[in-house]
C-alpha cells in the first residue's frame, strides 16, 4: 500500500512540473522608444531593488519591441527601476505581474527620470 501512495504522490508531482514548465513564464514587453540595459523590481511602495533582469537576455539589453523573460519574481505588485546605456534611470510604479503572462512598460509609464 505505501508503494502504491508513494507512485500516486509522484504521479501528482510529475503532472504539477509538467503544468508549470508548460508556461511561457513572465515576461516584460519594452514599448518604451529607447533599448533598456536595466531593469530591476521591488515590491511596491519599497526601495527594495531586486537583480537586473536584463542579463536574462543574450544580449544583456532589450530593445524596443522586444520581450525579457523576468525570473525569480511571484505574481504581484511591483515598482522597477528602468535604466538606459547613456545612464538615464526611471521609476515605473505599482505594475501588475500576473503568472505566465506579459506586461509592458512604455515611455508614457516612466516617472522620476534622472541622468
């Protein structure tokens, strides 16, 4: 019988990775008009800056129209930190990121630019 539960808990666990490899993860969609070389998260309303996630990509840049799978980071409400090759760095506030599922941040959506 205990072999049997064992077979039955791995049988569960296999089809729950399996589920979970199937989604194409979340990913940033840059609308914005300049190619980002920075991009980190904090939960939002904190100062709590996370990885850049940038070096997800091959090129360690994402350029306009471009997609960036962000890694490491649950589904939930979020501020970045966008930064750009001439050392310009903005705040987008309070994004929504939802599990294997794409969000996009445009120039419209940049606050606190700095240089």
């Amino acid at each position: 019988m205990r072999w049997f539960l064992a077979l039955i808990a791995l049988l569960t666990f296999a089809g729950e990775t399996a589920a979970q490899s199937k989604g194409k993860g979340i990913r940033l969609w840059n609308l914005t008009t300049e190619t980002i070389s920075g991009f980190q998260l904090s939960p939002a309303g904190k100062t709590e800056w996370g990885p850049n996630q940038c070096l997800n990509d091959k090129d360690k840049e994402v350029d306009h129209d471009e997609r960036l799978r962000i890694t490491g980071v649950e589904p939930g409400r979020y501020d970045a930190k966008v930064s750009y090759p001439n050392a310009r760095q903005c705040v987008v506030r309070d994004i929504e990121i939802k599990a294997d599922a794409v969000f996009s941040i445009a120039d419209k959506d940049l606050k606190d630019c700095t240089k």
